[in-house]
C-alpha cells in the first residue's frame, strides 16, 4: 500500500526533528559530554522514531479501512510483522 504524502506530514515532521536530535547527539558525544545526558537524548530520539513508525502503520490501516477494502483486506501476518518490527 501507497502512503498518501499529505497523511504523512506529521510524520515527515517527526522524523526531521529526530534528525535534529540525532545531530544533537553526534555533537554532545564529539565535545565529550557526559554518558547520562547523552543517553537520555538517544533515548528521545529512539522514542520520536518508533512514534513515526506506529503513526506510519496507523495511518496504513486507516487508509485500508477508508478505502473500502475493510478487515478482510488486511493482511493479519503481514501487519502482525510490521508492528512487530517497531517493538
């Protein structure tokens, strides 16, 4: 399934900030900052990137849902991975 790019502007924004971030965190580990503060940032960024890819999943199954193509539609295993991957 095709995403609709329109669906996926929060997403993309999402994603962008935790390019922010993961600079953030490049730059705090060059300048020697300490472990706990550099930690504590990468764990943000995990966190902003597993949130874009649940919102990616959702907003696949609501567009198959919108669509017409209802739970029948829906591949059980094939989405069962993909949440599966996030975790």
């Amino acid at each position: 399934m095709e995403l609709d790019p329109k669906d996926m502007t929060p997403v993309i924004n999402r994603i962008k900030r935790a390019q922010g971030q993961l600079a953030g965190v490049l730059r705090m580990l060059e300048d020697g900052r300490e472990c706990e503060d550099v930690v504590t940032q990468l764990a943000a960024v995990s966190r902003a990137l597993d949130r874009a890819g649940f919102a990616i999943v959702a907003t696949g199954l609501q567009q198959c849902l919108a669509n017409g193509e209802g739970l029948d539609g829906l591949d059980a295993k094939k989405m069962e991975k993909l949440f599966l991957s996030l975790a």
